[in-house]
C-alpha cells in the first residue's frame, strides 16, 4: 500500500453495537428514576482496537453503559472506557425535533475545551467523546437513536503524505522491539485502556510507548516521534479517532504535520503487518483559540453529506425480545409506575406482597377483586359460599354466562388469571358464619369448624376485606380482624347510599409488670399499640340490631337491591382506601383524616368513614372512634374472646343477646340509616331498554359504562373504538380477557356484554374520531371525511351518546353533533385523581317566525327548544381551542395516568347520571340542580356536572351554561357547520385557530393579553416602591 | 472439557473451575481461526465484591458472517456471539450459555439464530425441539439467555 502522492486524509467511521441491555437498562431507569427530566446523562461506551484481520471493531453501549461514570469501574483491554453524553427525549416529536448539528456542535466544543485546558493530556479517551440521541418508547417497548462521534473541522482539507503498513515502514529490529513495548503498554490494567499514546524510536532501534502528556519531552530530542493510536478498522484508512487526535496535535503541540501510528491487534498481540503508520500535514486552525468558539462538526453516525439531518434514519431496536416472560408484569404494572413520574411513587413491592382476602365474591368482590389488581396486588383469597347465578351476570362484573351453577369462589380465578397472570388467587367455599343464627345440634361442629377456618384465613393475610352482604355476617371477621389487629375494610351499600371504612386497630395492653398472656386479656388499653384513640368498626356506630335482619327485613333488604353503578363508586373508594392505607406510615394506627383539612401525604386524605350518596351527589367523611359498647371490637369483647375462645363465639352466634350483656348496651339505636327513600322507585324499564346508546371509547370508562348501563337495563348499545387489546389494558378495562389480545375493541367487547346478558343488542365501529389538530395529509382525507359523515350518522341515529375517550381533542365533533341534533351527551373525562361527569345542554332552539329552511340557519336562538337557557358542555369553559395535546407530552400525560378506581367511581356516576336524565319530564332540557337543593326528580337530584376529587373527598356539583364563545356548542360554531358541514369540520380539523377566530377567543385572549401586561407592569412598580 | 473424568459424567464445582483455567491457558497456546478471541474467566459478583470461587467462563464477541465469509462487510450484515460456561448445580455439569445479536445491538431471535447454525444441528434441533436449544434465565443476570440442554 504505497501512497503514490499526498492526497486529502480519508478516514473509517466507527461502527457502533448498542447492545439490547444496554437499552433496557436505559427503560427501567427511566421509568424507575428519571420520569418526565429528560436532561442529558453522561454514559460510558467501550472503545477497542482492531481484534480481528477481517472485521473492524465496533464501539460498544452495553448494560454498564448507563452506570453514572463516577461509580463505573467496568473496563479492560478490549473494554477502554470512554465519556459520553445521552439524550433521550419524552416523546417522538422531541426527538424528531433534535436539532442534531447543534447539538453535534455544542459536544464538539466541549472536545475543543478539553484539548485546550489539556484535559486530554489526563484523559486521553477524551478525544472520542460521544454522543446518543434517543427516544425510548416504553410503552411500546422500543428504542429509536443515533449515535455521533462528534469530529472537529478543519477550515482546510488535512493532507495524507503517506500511509503505509508498520511492518513495511520500520526496520526489523524496530517492529521487535516495539512489539516488546505495545505488550508491556497493553498488559497493565492502567495504560491497556488509554487509546492515545507517543511511541518514541530511538536511533538505535529501541522503541518506547509513553503517555501523550509526555508530548513535550519527547520532541525535537532526535527521535523518531509517532502519536500513536487505537485503530478501530480493518482497512487501509486510518480510524476516525485520527482527527480529533490531529486537532489536538495542531492545538497543543502547534505543529502542521505528524506522523501517526494505527495501532491494530490480531488475537490480543499486536499486528504489525496490519498497522498503519502515515505521516499528514495540515494548516492551523483559525479562532480555535477563542473562548466562545463553537467548532464546526460532523460525526453522526450515517451521515451523509449534503442531507438534512431530518432525514437521517433513526436506528430502532426492539426491546421485547430481551425478557418475554416478566413483560407483560410489567406492562400491566406501568401506570403504577407513571403514577411516580408526577404524583406519587407506588409502593410496588409492598402491594404486591399485601395478602388480600375477600369475604365475598359478589357484586363488591368482583369489582375490589379486579381493582386490587390493577393496584398492583397479587396476592388474592376469596371467601363465599355462593352460585353464579344468571341474574348476577349484569352486576357481578366478572362472571359470564359459562360460569352459571358454578360456585363463584370456583368461577372468580380463572376470570382474575385471563386479566392478570401474575395474580396468586385462592376461592375457598365457605359459608361465613352469621350472628344470630341457631346452632343446631347437627350443624354446630360445622359451624364451628368454619370459625376456626376463618380464623386462620384472618391470621394469615394482612388486609381483609369485608364484602359480604349482610351485616351479620360482618360480625366474627370484624372481631377476628381487631383480636389480630389487621387491617379490615367494610364495603356496605343499601339502595342508592353507600358506606365504605376502614376498621380502627387492636386495643394495645397498659403497661404495668404482668404477665403478657395475662395481659392480653385483663389488661386491654383504650388507646391502640401507639397509644392512640382506637378507630370504631362498623359495628360502633349503631350497636343496632344484633337480631337476625334477613328474616325480618323486607325482600328488598334481602337481595340487597342497590342502584347500578354504586357498586363502582363503592368498590373505587374502598380500594383507594386500601392503596392510601398501606402506603401510610403508620399504616393500620393512622388517625382519620376529615375531608377540607390539609395534609401532608402525597396521597391525600386518609378517612375514617365514606358516607355517599348517589341520588343526593353527596359525599361526607365521618371519624367515629371505638365504642366502649361496641359488639366487635371493644375490650369487653376481646377479653372474652380471648378468654373464651371459640366458646364465646359459638355462644354470641347462637344467641346475640349474649353480647348485649356482655357490652351493657341498653337500648337499640336504628341500624345504618342511610336510604330514606324507599325502595319502590319507579323506573321506567321500556324507557331504558329502547333508549339507544352511543358510547365513544371502549377503554377503561368504555367497559364500564356499557356494563353499568346493561345493569340499568339498556339493552340497545353501540361502541366505537379505533384501538386494539393490550396486555396493560386488561387489568384496568373491566370486559377484556387475555384472549382478546391484539383484537380491537370495538369488536371484543361485544362478546363481553353478551355473555353477561344475552339480551343485549350490540354493535362495534371500529373508527378513529377525527379530532382537531391532528392535520390530515390529502391521502387520508377522503377516509377522514368518510368517519366525519359516519360519525354523523351514528350520533343522528342514537338518543345518548356518551363520551368516553381520552384526549380532550377527541371529545370536540361529537360534542358539535350532539349539540347540533339536540342530542343527549354525557361526558366521563378523568384526571389523576380527579374525575368530571357531566351532561351537555340542549342544542339551541330557533327563533320564531323564520319557518323557511335555509335561512333558520342563521337564526339560531340563545335558548333552548323550551325556551330555557342552555346548559354548558364539555368546551365551554375553553379560552382556546382544542388542538393535540398528545404528542408533545410525556409518556405518563399520554397515557392520562388515573388512580385505580378512579374510573370505575366517574363510570357508576355517568350511568347514574343518564338513567337519572332519561327519567326526568325534561330530558336533555331539564335544569341544572346544585346539591343541597331539593329536588323534584323521581330518581333524586339531577346535576348538569358532578366532579369529584379522590385525595381531597370532595363531590362538587356545578352548574354552567352555554358560552357564546364556546368553540363547540356556540350558535357561531353550529351555523358555520350547518352552512358548510363537513367542510368546516375538516378546516377545523386542519387548523384549530380557526375555531378561536369564529368564536371570537381570539379578540377576547387579545385583550386579556393587553390587560395582563399592564397588570405586570403595575406589579413592577409596586415591587419597586416596596424596595 | 478440562481433564478431568469422572464415571457418572458430572463434575464438582472445584474440578470445573480448575479445568476451565487449564483450557484458558491451552487455548492461548494454540493457534485457532483468527475470528476466535481468547477465553476468560470472569467472577461472579455478589453485591459488586467479586467471588473468589464462584465464575464462569466466557468467549465474547464472537463475530459470525452468516452464510458466506465476506471480507467486506457491512456493519450489519455479520452477528456477534456470547457464549458463558456455567456450572449447574442441579445437574453438577458444566452449562453452555449463549446469546446473539445483530452487530447494531439488536438480540438474536431463536429463528435468526438457526440460521447461523451448522446443517447438522439445525437437523437435531428439528428433531427434539425442547431438548437441545432452550431459554433459560443465566444465573448470574437476570435476563433469559439460550442454553444447550445438558
């Protein structure tokens, strides 16, 4: 390889191997630490020369990459570690938008720095710095990126004198003696890992490899001088490392030519015959010196000359190879974790070890059962001693018609497992036993067995649930939970009220020298184990009716009739209560927390007692502590259950009265009193099951609308939906199994809904809805006009179309449609944790006396069709128009990251909401009412928006009315579509501003801009005067 | 592997880790295919201390231009091989652990990986698909990896 003549230096660009590892190493820290900051991470890559004659090394990015630089010590002879910076932006469009020469730019400069303070001197390695864009898609388990080793630019070409094979270019003696020496460099563990070095020849052949900080001493002393380096390739170019290593050459050692060494390797030794020496010549740069110089730079990786950085490919990897078997886990446990990018950081490994168990596998077993997955638990144990039967199917909400016969604690595990395979689930069949039944002689070992079969169930979970339907049958766990001081959470509904607690602790033992057994019994504390004032169970409050209530109860009070969708809102806060519990310090001994006052958990407040209302939209906190009477958890109790054991137990269960002796209580004070309204409403189930739904999202909301709704008794439903099943999404959207996995939506909940009422007619569109701000290419258009006209269709021919997706864009032509066809819409729309339910107002009616068609148009009145003014909807409130407010967001606004339960609560409310609306006289036109009102409804009250915070306990109802410049529901925004339909729709569609304009935001943000600066200005000179 | 031989065909943890420094030091003595790097011992770390005893021998970065050997090869075009001998404690053997990946870093496919394989073995592994190439998590990460079943 005899270089003819000087010709301009080429050289090989280094070939990078980011390893899969590496990658996701890069997810769990970015989903474990980092969360929404995306500011740069210095890594570490692993740099090597040549190892073998026919392929060139590649750069690695393995797992140990990621490791902060000051605690990785990772590193050795073909590993030489060297400093790199990583930029992984939140979301595709940050990482389109990279402005990459830029920032190419800025970590060039940073090579300049450090050849110019002589960093490079200490740190050799510094001179191949690199750099990693990337966006790692966690939720779809991807990574896109590129990597740059950011060069330095000469102003003028850099000459390439000679270049030739070492072995060619020394004499025999000098490739012996410097083999000699490259062994010893490359046997240390200290100079094995610097890429740069001096190779100083003397006269008589002896050769040397020095540091590069030797640079100085070893020139112009006579000796053939060679800066030497690691060269990554294989062919007859000298490596890309060559040129930030001439740049510091011409910098620090001021001179325009060098001769060079590439140093390769062939099975660990050196190669001689392979390595290069060449000799290049170059002019000094100019301003180099200059401080705020910012070098020009190449060195992405694929880069090509002439192209747009834009259109540089990223490189993808697909993480999901790395580990199949933990990721769906992790999938379904992602939103726990997004939760801690923002809000909270979930205690994962504490739920996923809690022990549940659940007494009962009804309509509240079911959906706490699913909700603690979604959680995150994984420990279940379901008690009951129940049937599936076909009228449970609608409200029980994970049975379907297979399950029929089968005993519920037998049918609840394979149904918890298709949604989750991680959950542990135990059903055991057991009949809890129940104050106040007789023993007879023949069941009394029975019996008694079941006690002692629930004792040991108490002792070895940590939270018991108490979902059973009877109160008396609350009574044994009740005591058992307090005697073993476990966490125990009641669940009790009764028509249209619910009441969801935590029980409070043990009593703790006086101190005062007996003996621990002993005291265990005589010598119980008032207070707890922390010396607090113990929490009262749902037995403290009403020492109530110890006699046996199912036969004296009405039939109504023993099937335990409960309006839809309050179950949702019950098994939502007693779960949430759950999470909040655990996660609190103090756990079981926390004190209750009454809503309005502040606290300082992340969580929010931990109550005592929930007390709500569906009918009333009323929601209280209530503390109540143990009672002294108490027929469960007071002292007198314990002792004697713990003196008498299961004696005492099968005596208080046989005769009750028993306890009234034993607590003194007197007199009987009335049993829970929530409902005053009597059972017997009259509901009109032809109304519902004829009314036609439309319900737009089959997500989480989606699946439990149309499930709470079939409970209602509608049986006309129509779905859309544009997604399909993922793993992550069966934990949280209550109808989807493992088996409709990649199946859309649309279509698999069809089979849900009738396997749970057969009755039902339904009907999935899988169609995207066109929404606002997401611009439409001329190819799509046709579609997007197509789904435009079929959303049309589809909301002019249902009665309700209930709004259930998850961006606030997608809620915008629905809402036009619904206002424009006078049309029932009702809103579901979840924060983090807080939730808005609200119904639209009423399109506008026309004004009188213009009858003839074309010109009604324009003559849209501010009132209803009754005359009454019109309520608000969804947008009303908007001072901008709804643009995508998608893809610039971090991954955890993307997902709208909502605490579990949070869903189920808005969805009981919306169903709720409608059955409420289709009763009244009114219909769409019916008032606003504000809770505290007194209401003429037949169903109670009937709020136009109800919104509910989950860690502040508030339950708001509000009441707005239509703007004039809403940008959906406005009589400016309805006559333009009803001038120019669809046309409109799709310049909307393209440019949203347009909305602003129409409706007159934009004069409106116009002059509250101008006034808002003159308010700062004003605030300026207040602050200034103050000085 | 190694000298050592033994009647019932199991090995115990200390004959393993001294036959595997021996074929460290035969294998520098011989002259294999250039594509070959050296074999090494690395420790098992438990909580960043290194093990005295514990290890496992690895050969990393084998380079395999699947199908034809070309000289000139694009970066993307040839997979990189690990491959870790590991001893089993269940089985008392030494255990081979391997994985691939495209030299960009993506990891090998069992699919990919078959067609890297000699006709003969592709042959076996046809024949007793669970029996001969299985994944397995390694157990010194925690990440699944290909074994060859002992």
């Amino acid at each position: 390889m005899e270089a003819a003549a000087a010709r301009p230096l080429q050289v090989a660009a280094i070939g990078v191997c980011a390893e899969t590892g590496f990658w996701d190493s890069l997810r769990r820290l970015k989903l474990d630490v980092l969360g929404t900051d995306d500011s740069p991470i210095p890594i570490t890559g692993y740099y090597t020369p040549r190892q073998y004659e026919k392929i060139a090394s590649l750069f690695r990015i393995c797992p140990e990459s990621i490791l902060p630089p000051s605690a990785n010590s990772f590193g050795d002879r073909n590993n030489c570690p060297v400093p790199g910076t990583l930029l992984n932006t939140n979301n595709m469009r940050g990482f389109q938008n990279l402005d990459r020469a830029l920032i190419l730019r800025a970590e060039a400069k940073k090579i300049l720095h450090d050849i110019s303070s002589g960093n490079v001197e200490e740190n050799p390695s510094l001179l191949l710095r690199f750099l990693v864009i990337s966006f790692a898609d966690l939720k779809n388990w991807k990574v896109y990126y590129n990597v740059a080793f950011p060069s330095l630019v000469f102003d003028s070409k850099i000459t390439l004198l000679s270049l030739k094979f070492a072995s060619s270019a020394l004499s025999q003696e000098e490739v012996t003696s410097l083999s000699k020496a490259f062994i010893e460099w490359r046997k240390s563990s200290e100079t094995t890992v610097v890429p740069f070095f001096l190779i100083n020849i003397t006269q008589d052949s002896t050769a040397t490899v020095r540091h590069l900080k030797d640079w100085k001493a070893c020139q112009g002393n006579g000796q053939k001088l060679l800066f030497g380096f690691y060269d990554h390739g294989n062919r007859g170019f000298p490596g890309w490392a060559l040129r930030n290593y001439i740049a510091f050459v011409s910098l620090r050692c001021k001179i325009e030519k060098v001769q060079f060494f590439c140093y390769r390797e062939k099975r660990g030794h050196p190669d001689l015959q392979q390595s290069l020496i060449g000799e290049a010549s170059f002019l000094a740069p100019h301003g180099w010196d200059a401080p705020d110089y910012v070098p020009e730079a190449i060195g992405w990786e694929g880069e090509t000359i002439g192209k747009e950085y834009k259109e540089m490919k990223p490189k993808e990897i697909d993480l999901s190879s790395i580990n199949p078997a933990s990721q769906d886990e992790e999938k379904q446990l992602m939103h726990l974790k997004l939760m801690g990018w923002r809000h909270f950081a979930v205690n994962l490994d504490k739920l996923s070890s809690a022990r549940c168990l659940l007494l009962g596998a009804g309509t509240l077993g079911c959906e706490v059962a699913r909700l603690l997955m979604t959680w995150g638990v994984r420990k279940l144990t379901v008690v009951d001693n129940g049937c599936v039967s076909m009228s449970d199917l609608v409200k029980q909400s994970l049975y379907t018609d297979k399950d029929c016969g089968v005993p519920r604690v037998t049918a609840i595990v394979p149904h918890l497992k298709e949604r989750c395979s991680a959950v542990e689930v135990e059903g055991i069949q057991m009949e809890i036993p129940i104050l106040g039944h007789n023993i007879s002689a023949s069941n009394a070992a029975s019996v008694l067995d079941d006690c002692k079969r629930l004792q040991t169930l108490v002792d070895s979970n940590d939270v018991v649930f108490l979902l059973n339907e009877t109160r008396e049958s609350m009574w044994l766990p009740t005591l058992l939970c307090a005697d073993k001081n476990k966490i125990a959470i009641a669940a009790l509904l009764k028509y249209d009220s619910y009441l969801v607690m935590r029980h409070g602790a043990g009593p703790g033992i006086k101190g005062g020298g007996m003996d621990e057994v002993i005291a265990q019994i005589e010598n119980l504390s008032t207070e707890d184990a922390l010396g607090r004032q113990r929490l009262g169970c749902c037995f403290c409050s009403d020492i109530a009716s110890l006699v046996n209530s199912e036969y004296t109860g009405t039939l109504d009070q023993h099937s335990t009739v409960i309006s839809p969708g309050l179950t949702s809102v019950a098994s939502g806060k007693a779960v949430e209560l759950f999470a909040r519990m655990l996660h609190h310090p103090d756990e079981i001994h926390a004190p209750g927390d009454i809503a309005g006052t502040d606290t300082e958990h992340q969580l929010g407040l931990l109550p005592h007692q929930m007390q709500g209302s569906l009918s009333k939209c009323v929601l209280s906190t209530v503390l109540c502590n143990s009672s002294s009477n108490c027929i469960a958890c007071s002292n007198a109790v314990l002792s004697e259950y713990r003196r008498r054991g299961f004696y005492f137990v099968m005596q208080a269960i046989n005769c009750p009265t028993h306890l009234k002796e034993l607590t003194n209580i007197s007199d009987l004070k009335k049993p829970f009193a929530c409902s005053k309204i009597s059972a017997s409403i009259p509901v009109n189930l032809e109304k519902l099951s004829s009314a036609r739904c439309l319900l737009l999202g089959a997500g989480t909301l989606g699946c439990d609308v149309a499930r709470i709704l079939m409970d209602c008794g509608v049986r006309k439903i129509t779905i859309v939906d544009s997604g399909r099943v993922v793993v992550s999404n069966l934990a949280r959207q209550s109808l989807y199994t493992s088996d409709d996995r990649d199946s859309p939506k649309a279509s698999a909940i069809l089979g849900h809904l009738k396997e749970r009422c057969p009755s039902v007619i339904a009907e999935g569109i899988k169609m995207e809805i066109p929404m606002p701000g997401h611009p439409v290419s001329p190819n799509e258009a046709a579609s997007v006009l197509e789904e435009c006209k079929r959303l049309q269709e589809l909301v002019a021919s249902h009665d309700a179309i209930f709004l259930l997706t998850d961006t606030r864009e997608s809620r915008w032509l629905p809402t036009l449609l619904c206002a424009n066809e006078n049309k029932i819409a009702i809103t579901a729309a979840l924060g983090y944790d807080s939730y808005l339910v609200m119904r639209h107002g009423a399109g506008p009616g026309t004004s009188r006396g213009n009858p003839d068609g074309d010109a009604a148009a324009d003559k849209l009145s501010a009132e209803d069709a009754l005359g009454r003014q019109r309520l608000g909807c969804y947008f009303c409130n908007d001072v901008v128009a709804p643009v995508d407010s998608v893809s610039n967001r971090t991954l955890d606004q993307q997902c709208t990251v909502t605490r579990p339960g949070l869903a189920s609560i808005a969805s009981g409310r919306a169903a709720d909401l409608f059955t409420r609306l289709l009763h009244h006289p009114d219909g769409i036109h019916a008032q606003g009412e504000i809770a505290g009102t007194n209401s003429e409804g037949p169903l109670g009250l009937l709020p136009h928006q109800i919104r509910g915070s989950l860690s502040q306990y508030n339950l708001l109802t509000l009441l707005g009315y239509s703007s004039s410049n809403c940008t959906a529901c406005s009589n400016a925004v309805l006559s333009e579509y009803q001038r120019r339909g669809m046309d409109f729709v799709m310049q909307v569609i393209n440019e949203p501003t347009y909305l602003e304009d129409l409706t007159g935001i934009t004069d409106l943000m116009k002059s509250a801009a101008y006034s808002q600066v003159e308010w700062i200005d004003e605030a300026d000179d207040d602050e200034i005067d103050m000085l | 592997m190694g000298g050592s031989s033994v009647r019932d065909g199991t090995l115990s943890l200390g004959d393993f880790v001294a036959s595997a420094k021996a074929l460290i030091e035969k294998w520098k003595g011989i002259d294999v295919d250039d594509s070959l790097p050296d074999w090494q011992w690395k420790s098992f770390c438990k909580m960043g201390v290194p093990s005295e005893e514990e290890g496992y021998l690895a050969l990393e970065g084998v380079y395999n231009n699947h199908g034809e050997r070309q000289v000139q090869s694009s970066s993307d075009s040839f997979h990189v091989y690990d491959y870790h001998v590991v001893y089993s404690f269940s089985y008392k053997v030494p255990v081979l652990y391997f994985q691939g990946h495209q030299a960009g870093g993506q990891l090998l496919t069992i699919d990919e990986i078959k067609e890297d394989l000699p006709s003969h073995s592709l042959k076996l592994l046809g024949e007793s698909k669970w029996t001969f190439i299985t994944r397995e998590e390694h157990p010194h990460f925690s990440r699944p990896w290909f074994i060859l079943h002992p």
